[in-house]
C-alpha cells in the first residue's frame, strides 16, 4: 500500500462527501432551488465519495472488527442509503423529500466517519 495512494483516496473521499453533503443540506434548505443543476454534479461526487470509500475500507480496514469498524459500516450504509433515496428511488416531483431524507442520513454518515476513530 503506497502512502501517497491513501492520501489520494482519502482526498478525493473527504472533498466528494463535503461536496455532496454541503449541497444537499443546501438544497434541502432552499426549497430545491437549483436541483436539477446538481443532480448530475451531486452523482458524480456521491459515486466518487462510494468508491474511494470502498477503497479506503480495503486498504485500512479489511478484515477489522473491531467498534471503529462497526461504526465506519454504519456511516457508509446510511450514505449508501442516502444515495440510493437521492439517485433511485425518488424522482421528479418527490425529490425534494429525498434529500431532506438524504440530508439526515449523511449528517449520520458524516458522524459516523468524524468519530470512529475514537470509539
């Protein structure tokens, strides 16, 4: 595993969360004022956030079981969920609903992954 790799992967994880984060707790703010300019931007960042999560979890985490595990796999089911309400399940006029939904589950998913190093 190269240092620099991690770094990367860990880089592209942080700033796509923040990303798709920040605009949903946006959107769901405003009323859906610029949805349908993000919803492309938003999946991209989601998908990058995913990946390079699963690849970080490969890299530092395979085969742990340990609390920080356990709290880690709760953040990234609640983002994997979030991304499925935002991406799949709801559409077109129940959208905004769905990321008000989705705003709740990454702000679980961004506490999970800010305290996971200290439980």
């Amino acid at each position: 595993m190269s240092l620099a790799f991690v770094v990367v992967a860990v880089a592209l994880h942080v700033l796509s969360s923040l990303f798709w984060a920040g605009t949903t707790f946006a959107l769901s703010r405003s009323g859906g004022l610029g949805l349908d300019a993000l919803r492309r931007p938003q999946m991209a960042a989601a998908t990058a956030a995913i990946l390079s999560g699963i690849a970080l979890w490969a890299l530092l985490h395979r085969g742990g079981d340990g609390r920080a595990e356990h709290v880690l796999a709760t953040g990234a089911a609640a983002a994997l969920i979030a991304a499925l309400i935002q991406f799949g399940l709801l559409r077109g006029g129940r959208a905004l609903s769905g990321q008000r939904v989705a705003a709740g589950l990454l702000a679980v998913a961004a506490l999970c992954m800010a305290v996971a190093r200290y439980v």
